[in-house]
C-alpha cells in the first residue's frame, strides 16, 4: 500500500536522456526552469511546449507515467490557477456581484498554471532518468567548487545517497510490521480516529528500533571498510562528458535563443500572417 | 478449511516493476494437516501465505477461509486473521510492548477476550515456545535474537489460530534451538488437531515434520505429495534449484555401493535405524 508513491521515482530505460551525465543534467534543469520563468506570451510556451515533448520521447518514458506525478499536486494547481484569476486586477470582462474576472487574471492563471506543469514535468524528468546514486554524485562534484567557503559537499551528498538508499528498505520495513500486527489483529482500517492513531504505537515502536540499528550498523560497515570522510576518495565510475552531453548543451543554449525570439513575437507580428 | 482457487498474484500490476508472484494455484488443506512448502528463493511461497490470511488479497481468483472468501465484501478481515495465525519471517522485529507478557498478550487482546482468558493463554503459549514464567515482566529488547523469536511466535500462537502458518520460523537460529521449537510445534499439533503449514529452506526439516509437501516453483505448484513420493523425484527437485535431504543421499550412496536399504528414508533416525539395522547383516572381514 505504501509502494505505489511515485515521488523520486527512477524509471529504469535505455535512452539517451539516462545517458547524459547528471552534472549537465541538472545544470540543464536548473537552465529549463529559469527559462520557464522567462518566457512572456503563448508562442514562448509553445515553443517549450515543443522542446518539452521532444525530450520526454526521447527519454523513453512513457508520458502517461509522467503525467501520474501531477496527480498529488493537482489541488496546488488549481489553487493557484483560482487565486489568480480573481484576484488580478485590469481589464474587467466578467462581473457577479463580488466576483470579477479580468483579462489579465485570465491570463495569469493559464501562465501560472502552464509554468507549474512544466517546472514539476522537468524536476520528474531529472529523477525519472536519473539514478539516486547518480544523481547525488553529480550533486557532490557541482558542489565542489564551495568547499573553499566551508560547504561539506561530500558529507551533504553522502547523507542524500543514504537517505535516498533507505527510503525503500524503511517503507518496506514499514510495509512487512504492519502485515505482522496485522495479522496480530490491528485495526488500521477501524473509522475511528483515535482508534487508529492508537493502531500506529506498534508500528512506529519497532520501525524506530529497526532504524537505529540500521544505522549502527551501516557505521559499523562503513569503518570497517575504512571510510574516513571524502578526501583522496576516488570513484569507482569517474564522471565524464561526451559528446552526448555537448549535444544536449547546444541544444539547450538552441532552446534558450529560442525562447528569447519567442518573447518579442507580439500580436502585431502574427496578425498579418492571418490576414 | 484453507481453499484456494485459481489464485494468482501480480505486483503493481501494469507497473514498470510488474511481477506476478504467483500464478494460478489452486490448492486445499484441512484442519490436522501439517503441510510443508518448500521452493527456491522468490518461488512465491511468501506471497501465497500471505493471501492465506488475508494480509494480501489475490489479483484473481478466490481464497476461502472457512468457507469465507477473502475477496467477499464485507468479509470479516479480523476475523480470518484470528482463525489463520500466521508468524512472518523473522518475527522479532514485531515486537514492541514494555514487557514480554503484554506482548505475548496483544493478539488475544485484539481478540477481545477476557482478563482470565487472556492470562491463560499468555501463559500457555509462553510455556509452549519456552519462555519461563521468570521472563514474561521482562522487556523484550533485552532478551536474546533466539528468545526474541520465541515471543513473537507465542504472541500468534496465543490467539490460538485454527491454522498456523510459519515462513521460515528458524532461519538463523542455532541447531538446538530449531529443534525445540519444531518439536513443540509439532507436539501441539498432534495435541490440538490444527492444521500447521511450515515454509522452510531445510529439506530435513520440512521430511521430519511434514505430512504433505508442497513444491513451489517460479509462482506455481510443482508438485503437491507425501514426503515420500516427493523425495523420490530427485531429478525434478535439483532442476528446481532444490534437494533431498542428505540422509536420503546417503541411503542412495549406500545403496549403490551394494546395501539394500529401503526407499523412503528421508530423516535421520529412521535413516541411522534402518543403516544400523544393514550392517548388522554385514559381516566384518
């Protein structure tokens, strides 16, 4: 029951979005997402609109898949879109009583609404694509450079890898205590609140219990083989850019020229193309 | 009273991670029954206990608990857990009360039975799995891994369950205390009439105790026999990743090499009988 979260979630491929190195995959996505930001009127966003979709076919996920993310965050969504569209103030079109929608609000909510689409379909993307292990190691070598400022990169990166490693072992943990109360008879699907909340004691007592000692023992592995921090430590699968990654940055700087031609395009430019 | 029909078991179903545990078993035990499941590693035993209890519900197919479907709206889920005890692997780590007593005490408790009652069976199942009276105020994290073992499995056999199930109840424990706890439970069983179901890597273990083997394979039942007529296929068993035991190697051996030792011998003492009782008629050169 607890498996089906899908936040984080890699999907395992064969494309050449899973082979990009995860540096330039995330300086890409930190570059997508300022450009969502950037972009001033609808044929920005069909351009990215564009971009978007050539990339999710590329990666060989399937876009149904990626679209079951934005299922938790629909209520968000539409929370914003609501909140901008009456409380925009400009060129009223429409009146009821207290209620007024104008131009701008209209517009605001399709922006706001398009914007957080994209930037959670980008973000998914990253981690659909990319492994935990992966991606903290790219995380650690862009961190690098503020280690002269005091940023303990490696530790920072290394406490990610072992939070990321033990969110599925503590579910399943979480998933096999509940199974055996179960059985002992609790009552996790009882109505009653407070009956409930009570059902949570015997779960919570033991996964603690198991935690802790999870994580004594991975200290006491980790010494054993001599871990002492990230200094003169080497990889076992060194970072290196290919062509691969120098495609995907042309494409991006491509994209981003894109997007700025896209914003000057006003209506005066595309009315005679009608008429 | 256990009946399963057509049952088979995917996990996330139209997932990337797709992966059917267990395909289309049908299968029956009775009350009195001591069934033994073996199988390889990921053959799908763990999965098919569990839908015994209703702890998991079969993606097709139907799982009758006394005549209950597991399926059926409005069928008493609580209800099949207390008649279908079942002790998960490595139980230790269910537990969770201050003392061993109230741990020991939870199942009945949830049952809703009385003070007395509960005591009683406390006691009774603590006795039976041995642990002494002298443990029962003490906490449970500060026994031994062995006794730990021994409390979680008296917590499921005090709610005194028509059926109990084991999923490897002595993996990692020390020879003799393997021994203790199958005997008890056997002993039980033959006091009580329940039916058991063991599910156990150690071939020796599962021909000791047995009265009917189940062999799994690749999420369906390879074979459903006696002991007997099971360990006789050697060639399916080791195709199956899986093995006889070695005493039944050894009578093999023996019997290649010029004995008469009868078919059948499959645990140790009747193997050491029937060895002993061959070399008496050997004469010593």
């Amino acid at each position: 029951m607890l498996r089906d979260i899908t936040l984080g979630q890699y999907f395992p491929a064969e494309s050449v979005i899973h082979r990009l190195d995860p540096r330039v995959k995330i300086m890409l996505t930190l570059a997508y997402i300022v450009v969502i930001f950037l972009i001033r009127n609808f044929v920005g966003y069909g351009v990215l609109f564009v971009a978007t979709a050539f990339i999710v076919w590329l990666s060989k996920v399937p876009p149904k898949f990626m679209l079951k993310g934005l299922r938790p965050l629909l209520f968000f969504i539409l929370l914003t879109a609501i909140l901008n569209l009456f409380m925009t103030d400009g060129h009223e079109i429409f009146r009821l009583g207290f209620i007024r929608i104008t131009y701008e609000g209209i517009i605001g909510a399709a922006f706001m609404v398009l914007r957080i689409t994209f930037l959670i379909v980008a973000s998914s993307l990253l981690t659909l694509t990319t492994t935990p292990i992966r991606l903290t190691d790219g995380l650690e070598r862009l961190l690098n450079p503020f280690k002269k400022i005091g940023l303990p990169a490696h530790e920072l990166a290394m406490m990610m890898t072992i939070a990321l490693r033990f969110i599925p072992t503590l579910l399943e943990e979480t998933d096999k205590i509940m199974k055996a109360q179960s059985a002992r008879g609790s009552d996790f699907e009882s109505r009653n609140v407070l009956r409930r909340a009570k059902a949570m004691i015997p779960i919570l007592v033991p996964l603690f219990i198991s935690a802790f000692r999870r994580a004594d023992e991975l200290a006491t592995a980790m010494e054993c083989r001599c871990y002492r921090g990230g200094e003169g430590r080497t990889r076992l699968n060194a970072l290196k850019m290919t062509e691969l990654d120098m495609h995907a940055i042309m494409f991006m700087i491509l994209f981003v020229v894109l997007i700025v031609g896209a914003n000057r395009v006003t209506w005066e430019i595309i009315w005679p193309i009608f008429y | 009273m256990l009946k399963l029909e057509n049952v088979t078991y995917t996990y996330q179903p139209n997932g990337p991670f797709e992966k059917t545990a267990v395909r289309d078993v049908n299968l029956q035990v009775e009350l009195g029954e001591f069934v033994g499941i073996i199988g390889h590693t990921g053959s799908g035993k763990s999965t098919l206990i569990q839908m015994l209890n209703a702890l998991i519900k079969p993606t097709s197919g139907k799982v009758f608990v006394d005549n209950v479907a597991t399926t059926e709206k409005g069928a008493n889920l609580r209800d099949i857990r207390f008649k279908v005890g079942l002790v998960m692997q490595y139980p230790e780590y269910q537990l969770f009360e201050e003392t061993i007593y109230k741990d020991i005490a939870f199942g009945p408790k949830n049952m809703g039975l009385g003070e007395s009652e509960i005591d009683r069976r406390v006691r009774a199942s603590a006795q039976l799995v041995g642990i002494g009276e002298e443990l029962l105020e003490k906490s449970p994290f500060e026994i031994s891994g062995g006794q730990k073992r021994r409390v979680a499995i008296a917590g499921v056999l005090a709610m005194e369950p028509k059926v109990l199930i084991l999923d490897e109840p002595t993996a990692g424990l020390d020879p003799i205390g393997r021994e203790e706890i199958l005997c008890k439970i056997r002993d039980m069983h033959r006091e009580t009439g329940i039916a058991v179901i063991l599910i156990s890597h150690s071939m020796e273990d599962v021909a000791r105790y047995a009265n009917r083997i189940i062999v799994m394979n690749k999420g369906q039942i390879a074979a459903d026999d006696t002991p007997d007529a099971i360990f006789a296929q050697v060639e399916m068993l080791e195709s199956i990743g899986l093995s006889v035991p070695q005493i039944t190697k050894i009578a093999e051996g023996l019997n290649r090499r010029g004995f008469a030792l009868p078919s059948g011998i499959h645990d140790l003492q009747t193997g050491k009988f029937e060895i002993l009782k061959a070399i008496e008629g050997v004469k010593p050169c």
